[in-house]
C-alpha cells in the first residue's frame, strides 16, 4: 500500500493517507477540519476530472500533495481573487438585539477589510425566550386567540421595526412571520408542545436575524449569502433541546461553505444553535447559548485562524458580573479552564463550546460588541501558568446534593460501580464527587433534570433505586462554587479560601479537587452562596496587590510558600 496522499498544514499537522489505486469518493470522504480549504477544493476539483494532481500553498506553510502519473500545480491564482476565509465572529442575542446594534456590528465587520469572516448570529435580543413563551401560551390559549398571543406581538413588531429602520425588504421575513403564526395555531390546536415543536418554534429566531443582516450587508455593499445550518450540513443527534454534534457536520459544512466561497465569494451568514437530526431530520437546538458551539463547530470545519465570539461584557471575566459588579475581564485562559468554567455555570459560553476548538486548536477570542477596543478574552491550548493561581469563581445554584452510605460492611467491593450504574441507567450525570469507601457524595447536573422538568419524580425514582443497596440522604438547593485556577497552588488556594469562609461563617459541606487540573469545587447552601462568592472575589482578586506574583516571590524567596502573601 503506497502513500499517496498527505494534507500538512504548519498549524494542524495532519496527515492522511490512502492507497495508489483510490478514487475521488474516498477522498471526499475524508474529514476537512485540518486541511487548507481552498487548496484542497482546488485540487479536488481537477481531481474529480479524474487527473492527478498536486497543489501547494507554501507561503502559508501548507501543502496538499495528490501525485500521480500526470502531475498539475494548483497556486493561490487558480482560486477566486477575494482572499480565504479568516475566522469566525459570533454575535450574540445582545449584540443584534435592534436596528442600531445590527448597523455597529456590521461596521465592526468592516472595520477589518483583511478579514473574510463567516459571521454567525443569535435570534434578536430576547427571541428565544419571547417564542418558547409564545409556545407555552399557545398550548392553553386556543385556536382563535393564538394570533393574539403578547410574545408573537413582541416579536413582530421588533423584528418588522428592525427591517424599516435598516431599509430592507419586509419580504425578508413575512414569510417566516406567517410560518410562524400558523405553528402558533397548530400548537393551539394539539394542545401541547412537544420537544420536537420547541425546536421548531425557536429555530424561527436565528433564521429571521441571519435573514435581516444579510439583507442589510448586501444593501450596504458587502456581499453577504446567509445560510439555514440545518441545510449545510449540521448533523446533531435527535436530542430535542440539547443536541450534540456529529462528526459528519465537519466535512459537510466545510464543503458546502468552500464550495460557495470558491464559485461565488460572499460573507456566509449561518443561523448559531440550529441542526438537524441526523435520524429525525427535524430541526434541533444546541442547548441554550448553542450559538457559540455553532461558532468553534465552524471554526475547526473550515480550520479558520480565529474564531471571536463577540459578547456584552469585556470578555470572560473573574466572577458572574451580575452576582459581583466588580469582576474583572480574565485576558487568557487555556481551553480547559474555559471549558470548566462554562460546564459549572458561567453564562459567558456554552458548555461544549471548547470541545471543537481544542480539537482544531482553534483560539476563540471572547470580545464585547459594545466596547469592541476592550481586548477581551484570549482562550488557547495553553498558556504561561506559571504565575497564575486564581482565574475565576463560578457559582452553579440549585443544586440537588445526595449522601450516600452503604449498607454493607467496609470494603464492599463494587459498591460505587452499582450507584454510578444507577445514575447510568437513569440518564441523570453527575456534576462532582467525593467518596470514602463506605460513601460518595455527589452533586446531580441540575441543567439535566431540568430540561426534562421532572425534577421530583427523578429524584423520587433516583431515591428508590439507590436505597436499595444505601442509605440515602437527599440535600437540595445547594451550590457549587468553582474556583478555576492553577491546582497546583491548591494549598495555596484553600487555605485563603476557607479563612474566609470561616470568617463568613459559612460552612462548606462537600469539597472535591477532582482529575481536572483546573477546578475546586466546594458545595455551600444556596442561601449562603452569593456571599461566599463576594467574599471570595473580594479576598482573592481586590486585596491590594496580584495574590498571583506574591506567591510566586514567596515560594522561590525562602523555598516554601508563605500564606502570609496572600492575606
Ligand atoms: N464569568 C463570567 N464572565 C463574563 N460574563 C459572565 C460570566 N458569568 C456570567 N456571565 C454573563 O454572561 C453574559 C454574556 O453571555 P451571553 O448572554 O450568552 O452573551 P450573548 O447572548 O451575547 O452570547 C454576561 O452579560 C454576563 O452577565
Ligand atoms: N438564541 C439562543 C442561542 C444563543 O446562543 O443565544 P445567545 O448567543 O444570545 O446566548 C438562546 O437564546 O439560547
């Protein structure tokens, strides 16, 4: 079996390989995230005239090599004249919630000639939220009164006000208005609403922003081509409300977006937090905020140089700014912390965000629309830690806490295999840890139970099944708070922490410093959260000086690390 064919690229080193006698199917086949997009177009076009072919892209320290008996060199002035595509910059509800905001992001867009951008987008502002209670409303209001429903008005007249103040065409989303209306009724009709609908309902969000904007960028000159993700190649699961990425969207969005960009360049402007359903082939949803995931997924597909998720606040920043208004903007962090610190309930990204990032090794930049000079958040694999020690104080409240004890004697062997298979069978994941051998106390992912709004029947059924083999007790509205930052410091890190929750006099009831690098996790009351959160924010990131470099002057000062520096 000889070589034949290898993709490098300086970035993503990434090699495949097929044998002599292949055709042109396996290579489309093959997945598209590393590879440099137009060159590899290039070539499989004149490859699919069933010519062998070689194409290089040596300034940019790229090189696809396809050889054979003929041999043809592809070059940059084989392609179209308009550049490569750079990086993606997502737009959140907030950063396209009027007319006035859709104008300062277009201008954003702009302001950067060299950046050939695919621009994802949320729904306008508080869409979302207007349409899933547009539904609700719907499912009790009856037939006749469904086109009266306050949300629908809402969102008619943002969206239709929007359209007249940035001079486009009504045309643009009338008909998706009216879709929507009719689905109002027919959910009116059937009297329910099933996960399937919601999906549905709320997809009308992103499609009429992404509309609008492409609308108004072409009216203003930018030549811009908007795009359903659903129908370039978003394969998700059939998880109604919360659905993962395939690996199969890599490949199909990279070659439906470069296919386009190569035949007739225009910004592509994608719907954020939309799929399809790779069995159903109904619309599905990301979860809440999936736009980002939208936004990395395209990332790593096209293996862009940057993808900037642009937000309301000056990037990711050391606590939740509603719970403390003095957090400050965090200027790197490694994609395992940001994954830590989303996955424990920082608003700023969504939970799998990270996932495809990483994987392409794909910086995000966390930017603020409203303050675009801000230099926000800069997330990359790694990152100098050497000085660091606290990043950032997640809080996740409403938090369902169980003990578990067994029954049997000590040294039950398999007794944690049989509860987490419990958890298994029941679907419910399990957020933090902690066990003796006679013992476990965990936390339940509460965003689980939730989408399934069945919080005490689960945790009736999850008490059964569990006292069958322990004793159980059942703790709720707890909450965690994560302290992301260097464990390696963890000593460090705990004592300040439980001086002032000692001071506070609050008491942490569960503690876990589990296989992450990055995250403490100490479980609190819900009542006491808020404070403990302030407390520790004020102790670790206001007390006058960087607690980070004191650390360090302490530790290589005398060889051991002095508290006393970060009092
Ligand atoms: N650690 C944090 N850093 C920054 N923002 C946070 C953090 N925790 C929670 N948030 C909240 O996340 C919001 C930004 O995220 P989001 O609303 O999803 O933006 P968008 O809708 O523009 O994508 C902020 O307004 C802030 O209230
Ligand atoms: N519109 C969706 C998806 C999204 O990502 O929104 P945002 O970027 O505004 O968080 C939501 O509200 O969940």
């Amino acid at each position: 079996m000889e070589a034949l064919l290898h993709f490098r690229s300086a970035k993503t080193p990434c090699y495949r390989e097929i044998p002599r006698n292949s055709h042109i199917s396996r290579l489309s086949s093959l997945s598209f995230s590393a590879f440099p997009c137009r060159s590899f177009y290039a070539a499989m076009k004149n490859a699919s005239r069933e010519r062998w072919l070689r194409v290089e892209n040596v300034k940019k320290g790229i090189e696809a090599v396809f050889e054979g008996e003929e041999e043809e060199r592809v070059t940059e002035e084989h392609g179209s004249d308009a550049g490569e595509l750079t990086c993606v910059m997502k737009f959140g509800g907030s950063s396209v919630a009027s007319a006035e905001r859709m104008r300062e992001i277009a201008q954003l867009i702009l302001r950067f000639p060299e950046e050939n951008p695919v621009v994802v987008l949320s729904a306008m502002g508080k869409t979302t939220n207007n349409l899933l209670l547009a539904g609700e409303e719907a499912v009790c209001c009856g037939v006749s009164n469904a086109s009266e429903i306050q949300e629908l008005g809402f969102i008619k007249e943002l969206h239709l006000r929007t359209v007249d103040e940035l001079g486009v065409d009504r045309s643009v989303i009338s008909a998706h208005l009216e879709e929507l209306e009719q689905l109002l009724k027919g959910i009116a009709m059937m009297k329910e609403l099933t996960l399937r609908t919601r999906d549905y309902l709320v997809s009308f969000g992103e499609c009429m922003s992404t509309r609008i904007f492409t609308a108004y960028l072409n009216k203003i000159g930018v030549k811009s081509r908007q795009y359903d993700a659903f129908d370039i190649g978003f394969i998700t699961t059939d998880d109604f409300t919360d659905a993962d990425i395939l690996e199969a969207t890599y490949p199909a969005v990279a070659k439906r977006l470069y296919g386009d960009w190569i035949t007739d360049p225009a910004i592509p402007v994608v719907t954020g937090f939309l799929g399809k359903g790779w069995k159903s082939c109904a619309i599905t949803t990301l979860g809440r905020g999936g736009s980002d995931l939208t936004a990395t997924t395209i990332g790593k597909a096209l293996g862009l140089q940057e993808i900037q998720v642009w937000k309301d606040v000056d990037g990711v920043l050391t606590c939740d700014p509603t719970i403390y208004p003095h957090a400050e903007p965090v200027p790197y962090l490694t994609f395992d912390e940001a994954a830590e610190l989303a996955y424990f309930g920082a608003q700023v990204l969504h939970p799998q965000a990270m996932r495809p990032a990483r994987e392409g090794d794909i910086p995000v930049r966390v930017k603020n629309s409203y303050n675009p000079k801000a230099p926000g958040t800069l997330i990359t694999k790694t990152r100098d830690m050497s000085k660091s020690v606290l990043t950032s104080i997640v809080l996740k409240r409403n938090v369902t806490m169980l003990d578990i004890v067994s029954t049997r004697m000590l040294g039950q062997v398999g007794f944690l295999a049989k509860v987490f298979s419990i958890f298994e069978d029941l679907g419910i994941s399990v957020d933090v840890v902690a066990t003796s051998e006679v013992s476990i106390s965990l936390t339940l992912d509460p965003s689980k139970l939730w989408s399934r709004e069945l919080i005490q029947q689960e945790l009736d059924h999850v008490e059964e099944e569990l006292e069958k083999i322990a004793l159980v007790n059942l703790l709720q509205h707890r909450s965690i708070i994560s302290l992301i930052g260097n464990v390696q410091y963890s000593s460090l890190i705990l004592e300040k922490a439980f001086r002032v929750l000692r001071t506070n006099e609050i008491n942490v009831q569960m503690i876990s410093q589990g296989a992450s690098k990055v995250n403490i996790s100490l479980i609190v009351n819900d009542s006491e959260a808020e404070t403990c959160v302030k407390a520790l924010h004020h102790a670790f990131f206001e007390s006058g000086y960087p607690s980070e470099l004191l650390i360090l002057d302490s530790v290589s000062g005398n060889g051991s690390a002095s508290l006393s520096s970060l009092e």
